[in-house]
C-alpha cells in the first residue's frame, strides 16, 4: 500500500511473522521517471529474510520495459505489474485499475513486458472496472501469456473498497489460469482468510490492510495451517507494535519534523485504530504533537485485555468482510 507499506514497516511485520514474500509500493512509471530511491531501499536493504517483488504502475510501454530492466540489477524475486489501483488520480491517466477499461491495451502491455522480462513477471489486478462480466476476457489475456502468477483484488475497480468482494471471480481464475492465482481483499483475520481459501481455491493470500491492523495475522495463519497455538496480541501489544513503528518511520525520515511525524502516523493509526473499545481512534485524529500521540497511546493501550479480533461488522475501512465468514455463508 503506497506510503504505508515501506521499508521499517516491512521490518515491523517481519519482526512478528513476515509473509512468504514482500511486494514493494509501486513505482510510478513514465517517460520522465526514474526508480524511487526510497522505495528501491525496500529492496536494496532488506533484510527481512524474505524475497521481495518489484511493482511497476504506469502505461507507457517503453518506459515500463526501461524500468523493468533497471529494477532487475538489484536483488528482487521478480516484476509485478500493478492493474489493480482504484485511486481516481492513477485511473485518470489510464494507469493501474484504469487500464482495464482498456483490454488490448493490457492484452499489448503484458506480452511485451513478458517478452522483455527474463525472470519472474506477475500481474495483479482487479476483476474488472465497471463490472465483474468483465473478468472472463481479462482472464482470457492474462492466460495467453506466460505470467508467473496472478494476483486478484476481488472487486471492481469502481467498488473500490466499498462492497464484499467477488469469491466466484478469484475461482474462476483458478480454474483458469496455469500459474498459481492469490487472493486478495477482505481478509481481516484467520477466519477470513480460511474462508476465501476455501471458497476460491486459491494458491495464497495477499493481505495488505488487515496486516496493517493486526501486523501478527501472518504468524497467526502460519500457526493455523501447522495446528500450533495461535497467539493473541493484547492492547500492550499493540502499544508496542505502535511505538516500534513510530521509531522506525522517525529514523528513515530525511527531514525529521516532529509535527508532520504526528501526521504521518495517522494515515497508519486510522487502520490500527480502527474499532478498538474507547476513544482511542476519536482522540488520535485530533493529536497534534509527539507528547499528545504518546499520551494518547498509553491512555487507551496500557493495559493487557486482548484486541479485537476483527473490525466491527459495517466498517467503512474494511467493508463487507462479513460476507466471507462462515456464519455469514451459512445464512446466504
């Protein structure tokens, strides 16, 4: 997830169970560009212990090829190209999710990086801009090159992150396509994850909000799948996670200024925050200096009650995860 997903916050979540593998923010392609030196650290200076993937955005063919080489000096376990951005300003330029509206546009786009990109070449996407009848003839694209995997946001571009996601379409995918297919959206906590596992098929899971919100989701499900016990971060825990993650963005910023820090932190505290008992997320969006942010933090999570789960049911952040529980498929 752009500017939350960086280099100390991959540190962050390795430090308490990282993911099969990492993929960076996007790097943002075009003729005048060149490789973001602070998103290039993510993969220059990890050392997670785990392979990260480079992602492109863009739509200009030749400078995606010139990125695409460019990343390749370094040490990453291949190119992802990003089809799958709802933000209106990347649509507007025909980038990311606003591709899609485009299918012979992404059908040229990816047998020419596939051509020109020796390694490993994966592609997410959504399951269509306007609807998700789309989706069949995308699939059709996609499996008429070799890509090497297949990520699926399982929503329309236009639903953005407001509906349930579309179950069916990722498993069609699966059905569809010869490499393997991870799912992505809505996943919240280990029953969610299960639940789209099983429904779909699919070979794994990209989690980007819900790992922001409970940063111990991947070692919970690593937990699940090998029947250990599962561990349950209380509010302390939580603490922590916040004040580490507070260092560390503190340390690589070039132009420390403590109140734009402040500010910063909150584009990641309004997932963390997010449903928690109290006034925790009411008092933080009005924090405006280091002490209101470090006071508030040992007001609402110095003490050892477990953390929720998941989010409440109707979240704005995190809509129509509800739809992929059990309990939820059972009365459907």
């Amino acid at each position: 997830m752009q500017d939350v997903t960086d280099l100390p916050f991959m540190r962050i979540i390795a430090r308490r169970g990282a993911p099969d593998w990492f993929v960076t923010e996007y790097f943002r392609v075009h003729p005048d560009s060149c490789l973001n030196r602070y998103i290039l650290r993510s993969i220059d200076e990890n050392q997670t212990g785990r392979p990260v993937f480079a992602q492109m955005i863009g739509r200009d063919l030749p400078s995606l090829i010139r990125s695409a080489k460019e990343l390749a000096k370094h040490d990453i376990a291949g190119i992802d190209l990003n089809l799958g951005c709802p933000a209106p300003i990347v649509c507007r330029k025909d980038a990311g999710g606003g591709l899609l509206r485009n299918p012979e546009t992404v059908n040229h786009l990816i047998g020419s990086l596939r051509e020109a990109i020796p390694g490993r070449f994966t592609v997410k996407t959504r399951v269509g801009y306007h609807s998700e009848d789309e989706f069949p003839r995308l699939l059709e694209i996609f499996r008429s090159h070799a890509i090497d995997g297949l990520s699926i946001h399982g929503r329309t571009v236009v639903e953005r992150y407001q509906t349930p996601v579309h179950p069916d379409c990722v498993q069609l995918a699966v059905q569809t396509m010869p490499c393997p297919v991870i799912a992505n959206g809505n996943v919240v906590d280990v029953s969610t994850a299960q639940s789209y596992l099983a429904q779909t098929g699919a070979a794994g899971l990209m989690i980007g909000r819900g790992a922001i919100r409970n940063p111990w989701l991947f070692s919970q499900l690593q937990s699940t799948f090998n029947s250990t016990p599962v561990f349950a971060p209380t509010y302390r825990d939580l603490w922590e996670y916040v004040l580490e993650l507070y260092d560390e963005i503190a340390r690589e910023t070039a132009k420390f200024n403590p109140l734009a820090h402040v500010q910063r932190m909150k584009k990641t505290l309004a997932y963390i925050s997010h449903g928690l008992e109290g006034d925790f997320e009411y008092d933080m969006r009005r924090a405006r200096t280091p002490e209101d942010f470090q006071e508030i933090c040992r007001k609402h999570l110095d003490h050892d009650l477990p953390i929720p789960a998941r989010p409440p049911v109707g979240s704005k952040l995190f809509c129509g995860f509800e739809a992929l529980t059990p309990a939820q498929r059972e009365c459907s």
